[in-house]
C-alpha cells in the first residue's frame, strides 16, 4: 500500500459564536481590541448574547468591502469556511443584525483607520495630498431616490440610477485616505470640502483642481493650516501686487496672499507635440524655498488620487452598484468600503516600508486577491509570537511589484460604449505613446 501524505492546517480564531469576526490576515490590522474599542465607544455593543454578535457583524462589513460580488449569505460562508463550524443564519438575520448595528461604529474605525502611512511622499518636508470627488452608483430604490438622485438627472426627468458624492483627502505617495465625506450629489464638491477641514492641517502641502478655486473655500482651506497648491479656473483673476524674482507674481486671492505660477506645458511624442498653458496659485511664496518649475512638476501627482478612486471603484468594487437599498444602510456600506480600502493600503504600506520601494509600485489588485484568499482560509487572524508585518500578502505584493512608472501619454475618453450609435470618440487614437515633458514658466509681463 503506497504512503500517502497527510498535511494538517492549524488555524487561530476568537472562539465560539465571535469566531466568524476575522478578516483573514488583516486582522493584524484590524484586531479585535479596536473593533471592540469602537463599539464601546459608540455603545454598539450588544446588549444581550446573540448568535451574531456586534463584533462579528462589523468585520462581516469589511469583508463585503472584498468581496462585493457576493450575497450575504454566500460572504458568510466564505467567513466560516476556514475555521470551526458554525450555523449558517438566514439572510432575514444577517439584515436585522447590520440595521441593529447602524453606520456610526464603521465611521468610528474608518476614523481610527484613516491617516497617511510611514511611507507617504514629502515635498521640502511637507506631505503631499489631494482633495477631488467622485460619484458612486446606487441601487434605483425609492428611498434611495427619495434622497439621491443622478448627476444626470433634471427637475424634469431621472437619468441612470441615482448617485452618491464621495470626496476624499489623498496623500499622494501612498494612497491612503487621510479623511473623506460624502452625500447627495446636490451637494457641490466646494461645499462638501469644508467637511474634511478637521483632516487637514500644518505640515500638509494640499493639491486640487479647478473645480476648487473658490476664494471662500481657499480661506478656509489654508486657515486649517496647510500649504496649498491649486490649478486656476479660466475666469479667475486674482489681483496682482508685484511681481517676486522668478518671475512669478504675488498675487490677492480674497483674503489669501498666494503666489501665481503661469506656466506652458509641452509634452513631445514621436507623433508631435501638444502644448498647454496652466495658472497655478500656491500659499509656497518664497521663490528660492521652492522653484516654481519643481511646483510645476509637483501637480501632476494630483493624478494620485484618480487613481486611488479606480482602484476603490473597480479593484474593489468591479464597477459594481452599491448593495444598500436605503439611505441608512448605504451610509454604512461606504464607511466600511473606506475602511476596507484603507486596511489593505496599511498593509501594503507594511509590506513595502522596510524594502525602499514606493508604494506606488504596489498592485492593489493582487493585494486584494491574496487578502480574499487567506480570509476564507482564515490565515494568520491572530499574529504569532514573531510578528513579520509583511505577511503572506506583503510576500505576494513584493513578488508582483509592477514596474517604476515611465511617462507616458493617452487620450483621456471614455473606454466603455454606452451607446449602440456611432459616436464622435470613435476616431481618437487610444494608442499610449512614451513622452517627455518640457515646463516653461512664463515670466513676461
């Protein structure tokens, strides 16, 4: 009779009805301490013994947040697959236990959670964010539209399915989320930035687009204390007091004194040249601290944050609708998709901390993936007692580091037909071609 090999898998969990609360390895990250400090802390806690303890639920929150193409029943499957067994509840019970649960314990780890990571980028010493929005889809419900409505939508008639404003505060080097807000979509990006002021402060370099030159919205921006650095809309002419050394100018913006930097930007491909003129006003006044090329260059990592909302809206959720059906329970599923989200950055920032490599090259992806996996495992819940902050997924992350980013150039259109018409973006060329970059700060009066 031939031997056969026999492999036995220990796996370390909370015990009894708490041991589906894990989410696999990064539970290291998210351990129970914090989860049970957060519910004490908004009086969450259960008040008598249940099958389906706070605890449990909030970690089942996280868990959607991987895996958004399942049901809740077939996610609860996957939390219990990996450790010992345990009833299956009916879906009726998993709902009630959410609703009992309601958004304020995953805001408050979202909160905990939320900072930029040891690796984030610094620019003369100051870390460097971005601020933008983003919308998110939302199931066509009457409660939701009852609150929500499309961006497409008019008094007179709806346009897709209703939506949700997400705005964030990136820092750029590493992609973690510093702070967020979100609601209607009614509610302008300007308006809603205000509500991330308790995020910002000293020590912060600010990048944002035209969409946030409001000169109220710059006051209040730099009383918090940050530096900012924030592209001009077209209309916009703030008063000019003299003109500093490099040819920039010192310029009234409202009650801000800011620096104007008026710049002509060429990006040269093998198939020609485009050329763009950029106004980019900055609280940075001091011309020899910092080079209004090195400014220049600074802004394109604004682009961060785009990327942060792809890889929010796509690794995560697959362009997926959101699964809430009321207004209650979709503010609870965007905190906990935020703090899914911020979890995984934490643990690529582990991963890569030590091996000097940025963050940036880190896939989000294959992060993802490797954290789905040691989940419905339940691998590494509990740390031993050599804790390797890289892990099983930071093992995975530095086996598939992607490339250091090349500059290149590629149309910004839209990629997904939404019409069966021809349309006019049918003719641009997708193609991506290598580039250099030539910044000219124009200093002509």
């Amino acid at each position: 009779m031939p031997d056969h090999c026999v492999t036995t898998r220990h796996t370390h969990h909370a015990p009894g009805t708490l041991a589906p609360g894990h989410l696999g390895e990064l539970t290291q990250i998210v351990p129970f301490e914090m989860v049970d400090s957060v519910l004490e802390q908004t009086n969450s806690h259960q008040q008598r013994s249940r099958l389906l303890p706070s605890r449990v639920v909030v970690y089942l929150l996280l868990a959607a947040g991987l895996f958004a193409h399942c049901g809740w029943p077939a996610l609860w499957r996957k939390l219990t697959a990996g450790v010992s067994l345990c009833t299956q509840p009916a879906a009726s019970a998993l709902f009630y236990a959410r609703k009992r649960l309601g958004p304020a314990p995953m805001k408050a780890l979202f909160e905990l959670l939320s900072g930029p990571t040891h690796s984030a980028h610094r620019f003369h010493g100051l870390l460097v964010c971005a601020i933008d929005g983003t919308l998110l889809d939302l199931p066509a419900t009457q409660a939701n539209r009852a609150v929500h409505r499309s961006s497409g939508a008019t008094r007179w008639a709806g346009a897709g399915y209703p939506q949700l404003r997400l705005l964030a505060l990136v820092a750029t080097g590493s992609r973690a989320l510093l702070g967020t807000a979100f609601g209607p979509v009614s509610q302008g990006e300007t308006t809603m930035a205000t509500r991330l002021l308790p995020s910002m402060g000293p020590g912060q370099l600010i990048l944002a687009d035209r969409g946030f030159d409001a000169a109220d919205l710059l006051k209040d921006l730099h009383a918090s204390g940050a530096q900012l650095l924030v592209r001009m809309s077209s209309p916009s002419k703030p008063r000019r007091l003299r003109r500093l050394d490099d040819g920039t100018w010192l310029v009234q913006r409202g009650k801000v004194r800011m620096r104007l930097i008026e710049a002509r930007i060429t990006i040269v491909t093998d198939q020609g040249e485009r050329t763009g003129c950029y106004r980019l006003v900055t609280t940075l006044t001091d011309p020899d601290l910092y080079p209004a090329t090195g400014l220049v260059a600074l802004y394109h990592q604004r682009w961060e944050i785009e990327t942060a909302y792809c890889e929010l809206k796509s690794a995560l959720l697959g362009r997926r609708v959101l699964r809430s059906k009321d207004p209650e329970g979709l503010e609870q599923e965007v905190w906990s998709l935020l703090a899914t989200y911020q979890v995984v950055r934490c643990a690529i920032a582990d991963a890569l901390t030590a091996t000097g490599h940025s963050p940036l090259r880190a896939s989000l992806a294959v992060a993802v993936e490797s954290a789905r996996d040691l989940l419905v495992r339940a691998e590494n819940v509990i740390a031993g007692e050599r804790i390797d902050v890289r892990g099983v997924l930071g093992q995975q992350v530095l086996a598939n580091l992607l490339p250091e980013r090349r500059l290149r150039t590629v149309p910004r259109v839209v990629k997904r037909a939404i019409s069966k018409y021809h349309a006019r973006s049918n003719g641009v060329d997708r193609t991506t071609y290598k580039a250099t970059v030539d910044i000219a700060v124009l200093t002509e009066p």
